[in-house]
C-alpha cells in the first residue's frame, strides 16, 4: 500500500488556537485524524509529521525516500523564505502537495511567493483543513496514473 507523509511545519502545532478567523478553529489532531481516514477510503496509508525547526523538516524529507511515495507539505512561513526546503523536495523527487488552510495569494505579499509551489504538482490554498484531503485525493490519483515499477 503507498504511504503518504503529511508534513507541517512552524506554528501549525497552535492550529484551533492560532487566528481562528484565518485558520479555523480544527486543531492538527483533528486534521491529521480527517487526513488517516480519508486516506483509508483511497487505499494509502498516511504519516503524519509537524515541526517548528526547517532542518527537522528537512530531515524527514531526507527519510521518506524509500518510505513514502507522496508528500503533502504546508510549510508555513517557511513556504515563502526555504530554498532548503525546495532543495530537499527536488532532492528526493518524491511527488508533493503543497497545502495553505489560508488562500495566500490574498494576503499580504510577502505571502504570495513559494519556493515550495517551484517543486511541487502543484499547491491547494484557501480550502482550511479541507485542502489536506483534495491533496490527498490529487496525490491518489498521481500514483493511480503512474504505479510504482
Ligand atoms: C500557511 C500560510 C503561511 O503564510 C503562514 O505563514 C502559515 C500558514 C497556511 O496554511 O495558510 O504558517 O501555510
């Protein structure tokens, strides 16, 4: 069965506390729960992974090669500042989801540039907690195309 890795980076461990109006107010267990059930319904398994520290990020980019043939990413801030982020994504040339609860390209500029969106199939943004699950859907279908050899 593939296995996806959902990963999480800076300040999404406060997801249901943080700005609620922007985030919503589901907490990352909650979305990491929705993600493992969902996830059952498409026949894949799922891991889920949060840090607040970018090599720790890049570290489990590092290991899911050989483990995990999908990635979904939302990378926080660090989505808009980590060329080391982007490396490790091209690095390991697993399949990746780039996710936003928040539809960035409506808020400040700053937030409008993502290394990630360079790397990845492609980014889901402004859906809140939903947006994990249209990844995984899109990710599904990905490895339905092209099953591993
Ligand atoms: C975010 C958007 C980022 O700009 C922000 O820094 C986050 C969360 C989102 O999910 O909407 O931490 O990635």
């Amino acid at each position: 069965m593939a296995s996806i890795l959902v990963l999480n980076g800076p300040n999404l461990n406060l997801l249901g506390t943080r700005q609620p109006e922007v985030y919503g107010s589901v907490t990352l267990a909650m979305v990491e729960e929705a993600c493992v059930e969902h996830a059952k319904k498409l026949g894949l398994d799922v891991a889920c992974l949060q840090s607040n520290h970018e090599g720790a990020l890049i570290d489990a980019i590092h290991e899911a090669k050989g483990q995990h043939q999908g990635i979904i990413l939302n990378a926080g801030a660090y989505t808009h500042t980590s060329i080391a982020l982007m490396d490790a994504l091209i690095s390991v040339e697993i399949p990746a989801v780039e996710v936003h609860l928040s539809n960035i390209h409506a808020r400040e500029p700053f937030r409008h540039t993502s290394y990630i969106s360079k790397v990845a199939l492609g980014q889901i943004c402004g859906f809140g907690a939903q947006g994990y699950l249209l990844a995984l859907d899109a990710l599904a279908a990905r490895l339905n195309e092209a099953p591993a050899a």
